[in-house]
C-alpha cells in the first residue's frame, strides 16, 4: 500500500463531506446518531470478540494493567456508548445557532453565528469508546471526522467504524463524513498531519509523549493537554470523612485516566489524624504512596501499614502515572498548597476539600485550571459527567477551547450582515 496516497484519498473525501454535513439538518444528523446508539448495543457481542483481540495482543506485549482496564469494553462501557450518543440526541444542535447580534448607526444588522470548524482528526490512544464519542460530537456539529486510533485497539476502533458508517447510509448521509485510519504505520500520522490544505484542526488524546510528537510535527493547528497531573487539597477546615471519600475516589476509582488525581495536598493541622486512616485505605487498594519527608515521618510511627511508604522525589511531583502511584505532600498553608499546584500542575483539573466558605472560593480564584472543585472529585472532569453528552478531548488550552469539549467547542463562528443597500464611504 502507498501510505502517501491512502492518507491523501481520506483527507480529500473528509473536506468533500464537511460540505454536505455542514448543512445537514438537526434531524438527519439526529437520525444517524439514534442508528449509531442501536448499532452499538445490536453489536454488542462482536465488539466484545474484536475487543478481546486487542486484549489479547495487549497481555501478550505486557502493557499494565491500567492500561488494558482502559482498552477493554465491557457490557457496561458498550452501553455507556450507547448512552452518550444518545445524549448527544437530546443537546441542542449549534450550527446556525446566534451567539450574539447588534445594529449600527447606519442599519447594518451584524450577527455572530455559530458554524461548524469543518474537518477536524482526532489521534488517539487506548481506549476504543474514544472512536464512538468522537464520531457522535463531530456529527452533531456538522464536522467531518478522521480518527486515528492506537494500534492496540485497532480491531475494536475497525469494529465500532463498520457500526458508524451503516448508521450514516441509512440515515442518508455521505459515509465519509466519518473515516477511520485503519493501518498502524506511524508513517500514516505523519501524511496525515501535514494536510493542512484539507484538514481545519488537528485534537489529539494521549499521553504526552504522544501530545508533543503531536504538536512537533503537525502544520495544522492543534487542540492539546499535554498531561493530567490533577491535584486534591485537604484544607484544615476539611470534613474529613468527606476528604477522605474524595481522595479515594480520585485515585482509585479509575487511574489510568488524565482527570485522576496524582498528588494529595494535606495541611499540616490535620495531617496526622486524617493521613494515617487514608494510607492504609489507599494501601489497602494497593496504591503506591510516595510522601514527602513529613508525610514519611507521620506514617512511619504507623502500625497500620503492610509497606513502606517511599520518599517523593521533586521529579514525582510533575508525573502523570496513569498507575495506582499517589504523591502526597503536607503543606503548611493554602498558599503553600496553591504555590505547588502552579509549579507542578498541569493545569486541568484540581480540587479542594473544605468548609471555609473564604477558602474555598479564594481556591476557584487563584487555582488557574480548567476545571476546578470544591468538595468534589476530579473525576468528574468528563463531557458525559459535565451534560455534553460526550467529550472530543479535555484541552489545557486557552485557545480556542478549555476543559471538556463538547458540542459548542467543535464548532467556530462566523459574521451574517444584513444590509439594505449601504456602502461604505
């Protein structure tokens, strides 16, 4: 196969179908997105045969097992596809939407409409549901999608294609409004970045090696986050049952993901009582603990520990393990707190646990992320958590978009002007 010439066909067939699904109607793009939900769950036990493909390989290449947690569809991660498409249903459709609109002295009627980007490729890694939500938010807002899956989940990402192109032809739509990379030749990325001619926005999710290589080579612009290295501050005014639940949850509950927590900030007036209870629940989930020297000195008097608790290097702190790996850290102020999250965060997601109603809100002000929680996990950085039915990617960015992108942030603007007959003098 000639690589050059493969990625050239799908890039020109992409901006051909931005075209036509640029003007599709709400209920067409509506039509398609409630055959992909049907397809999906009809499919159920093929997506799981493809899926248990990539399983395979991903045991045989000795990938951890966060990793293969965040490959492997279940029943009820096929059915939370389902379920986000379905959602997307039921949002608001935002092309042709009036962000704003005004009238000049000279009777001109400017308005600001909401329009899609155009083509857009997402790159991706691991996880095959990435393909499904992807597609649906692209569709919605009137894009055409190119998707480049990981190798490791080639035969899901093959699987849920099959299902999203039938949904198009029988919705009546142009099936390459939606294509899939279907070969693993890294050589394919590179063509593919630098078709700037047909391609309007490059969205790349993975780690950040992934990322930067991203951004290196690509003459297209690029929507990134380069790494989650999310943070959880337990304030001194801290429930701390509450902290204590929180914590756990954005460890344990899935680490592999970028909205994981990395770091655990405690201060320094309740770092005794509550650390010593939440080490052995985190030991207890087999969480790796790497403290600083405080943290260390607290829980090595501990009799409640099976394992010793590692000291944290400066370079721990900057690490996105995607891994039950936890820093934690006792800190003498919020200040102190606040300081570290702007020297070692990434800016994405970041929380505190309090019940100082001053603390809490200075926190949203001074904490410069995307998302930022008070008494809440950061798990919920998520456009399924957040109401947009699904997310393309969460971007670190401040340009164009910021946080969980949804429907509104795959798509641009442009100006209508209505004039009867002015010129300009």
């Amino acid at each position: 196969m000639n690589i050059e010439n493969y990625i050239n066909q799908i890039v020109k067939n992409a901006k051909a179908a931005s075209r036509i699904i640029a003007s599709a109607n709400t209920a067409t793009k509506n039509a398609a997105l409630n055959y992909i939900a049907e397809g999906i769950l009809s499919s159920a036990a093929m997506l799981k045969s493809e899926n248990e493909k990539d399983i395979t390989a991903a045991q045989k290449a000795g990938l951890s097992e966060a990793i293969i947690d965040r490959l492997r569809l279940t029943d009820s991660r096929i059915k939370g596809m389902a379920d986000g498409v379905r959602q997307i249903i039921g949002l608001s459709d935002p092309v042709g939407q009036l962000i704003s609109g005004h009238t000049r002295p000279n009777g001109l009627q400017i308005q600001k409409v909401r329009v899609p980007i155009g083509v857009i490729v997402i790159i991706y890694e691991s996880r095959p549901n990435v393909t499904a939500d992807a597609a649906a938010l692209c569709l919605k807002a009137g894009n055409a999608v190119i998707l480049r899956g990981g190798k490791e989940s080639i035969y899901s990402n093959i699987a849920i294609n099959k299902i999203l192109s039938a949904a198009l032809e029988k919705a009546g739509l142009d099936s390459r409004c939606i294509q899939l990379i279907e070969i693993i030749e890294r050589e394919a990325i590179d063509y593919l970045l630098r078709a700037d001619q047909y391609v309007d926005v490059v969205i790349p999710r993975g780690g950040e090696a992934l990322i930067r290589a991203v951004v290196e080579k690509s003459t297209i612009p690029v929507i990134k986050h380069y790494k989650g290295v999310c943070h959880t501050y337990v304030d001194e005014f801290a429930d701390l049952r509450m902290a204590e639940e929180i914590c756990f949850n954005a460890k344990v509950q899935r680490p592999a993901t970028c909205n994981a927590m990395e770091t655990m900030l405690i201060h320094e007036k309740i770092a005794t009582v509550f650390l010593t209870g939440m080490a052995k629940k985190l030991q207890d989930a087999k969480v790796e603990i790497r403290g600083c020297n405080k943290t260390c000195e607290i829980l090595g008097r501990s009799r409640l520990l099976t394992a010793t608790v590692k000291q944290a290097t400066d370079e721990d702190f900057y690490n996105e393990y995607l891994d039950l790996i936890l820093n934690i850290k006792v800190v003498n102020t919020m200040d102190d707190a606040i300081a570290h999250m702007a020297k070692y965060g990434s800016n994405h997601s970041d929380a505190i646990v309090t019940d100082n109603v001053a603390n809490a809100l200075r926190f949203t002000k001074e904490v410069d992320s995307a998302a930022v929680y008070v008494n809440a996990s950061t798990r919920f950085t998520d456009g399924y958590e957040f109401g947009m039915g699904a997310e393309i990617g969460i971007s670190t960015d401040k340009l164009h978009a910021r946080g969980p992108m949804g429907l509104e942030e795959l798509t641009s603007y442009k100006f209508v002007v209505f004039g009867n007959g002015q010129v300009r003098k």
